[in-house]
C-alpha cells in the first residue's frame, strides 16, 4: 500500500509518468419492445423488460496528473487482451517515456506473464523493460485511481442500455474525449502518513519487550 501512495506523490515527468489501469466488464442489453419516442414534456420510454446479450470488457488507462484517459472496449478479458493494452499504451500512447510506471490492482491477468503469452520473449522483455510496475494490496484495489474512473464512466456512459459493442465502444471513445478536453485531473490527497492513522489496524503490532 505505502509503494502505491507514494508512487502518487511523484511529481509529474513526461519520461516518467505514472498511469494507472483497471476494467470491468459491461453487460450488453437489448430491447424486447421498440422504445417509446420522446415527446414535448415526455422523456423516452422503455418497457421494463430487456435482453441479455452477453459482456464486453472495458479496460480504462488513466494517467492522473495529465488528466489523460482513455477507455477502450474489448469482447473479451483474457491474458492476451491486457497484453495488447499495454502494447498499445507503450508504443501508441507513450512512444518516448523512458519508463511509463503502471500501478493496477492484483487481478490473476495484470502479471508480466500475460506479456510472455501474447508475445515472443524477446518483445515481452522489450515491453518490460520500460514499466515500473506497482501492484495495489489484495482487498485494495481502491487505491488505484483508475478504478475511480471507471466509476464516473459507468455513471456518466452507461446509464442507458448498450446492446451491441460497436456502439459501447463510440460511447466509450466519445466519452473519454470528452473527459480529456476538460482536463479532469485527479487530486489524490491520502498519504502514507494518513494510512498509518487511519488504517493502523492493517499493519503489524509490535510489542516492546
């Protein structure tokens, strides 16, 4: 936890900068009757029925004191997809950092052996060489702020049915521009120093003979 926080204290360095990532997967639901249109003093409506039409997987990458994000939506959540991710975000998003330092949460595929699975050796390696990576606690993956984002994106975006992924990914891409053109920073205020007070409970207790 104390890694993560004070990864959070850095200040910010384009050959260094701290990006953190997260997904979730999207339920896609459809209709079972044509919603009814919206009229003068009337809202849209739709009937409270649905249809499940399976997941999507959304992995959302955002590097705080830039107030950059991005969000992009895959059918699927495997081991290769985070891989092509941080490819992405390495060599499209981050061509000339040094080192982009990744802090994400302990889920089994956020492993640098998913790299090794989706690539030759020699191109894994290529890829982390240039990640410092900080994992989140178990039981602490709110200390990744891009677990926060995903919470303004599901609030903002995904208040209506989505039911085919083609349209959840221009919503997603459309609402991540919009984001970024406001330069919606993050202030993270919680400390190491706060985290000893206030979450005393989780570190060991030592007794003076």
């Amino acid at each position: 936890m104390e890694a993560v926080l004070e990864v959070y204290r850095r200040p910010d360095d384009p050959q260094r900068p701290v990006v953190c990532l997260d997904e979730q997967p999207t339920q896609r639901i459809g209709e079972t009757r044509t919603p009814i249109p919206a009229e003068p003093q009337q809202e849209q409506r739709y009937d409270y029925e649905y249809e499940r039409l399976g997941t999507a997987n959304t992995f959302m990458v955002v590097e705080p004191l830039a107030g950059w994000r991005q969000a992009n939506v895959r059918a699927t959540k495997t081991a290769l997809d985070l891989a092509q991710e941080i490819k992405g975000l390495l060599d499209v998003n981050y061509p000339t950092a040094e080192t982009v330092v990744l802090v994400w949460d302990n889920l089994n595929t956020h492993a640098p052996a998913s790299l090794y699975k989706a690539f030759p050796p020699e191109e894994a390696r290529r890829l982390l060489d240039r990640l410092e990576i900080h994992d989140t606690p178990k039981h602490g993956s709110w200390l990744d702020i891009a677990e926060i984002e995903l919470s303004v994106y599901t609030k903002q975006c995904l208040d209506r049915r989505i039911d085919d992924i083609e349209t959840l990914r221009r919503e997603a891409k459309a609402w991540a521009d919009r984001r970024k053109a406001s330069s919606a920073t993050v202030d993270w205020h919680f400390t190491t120093e706060e985290a000893r007070i206030k979450l005393k409970r989780l570190y060991p207790q030592i007794k003076e003979e």
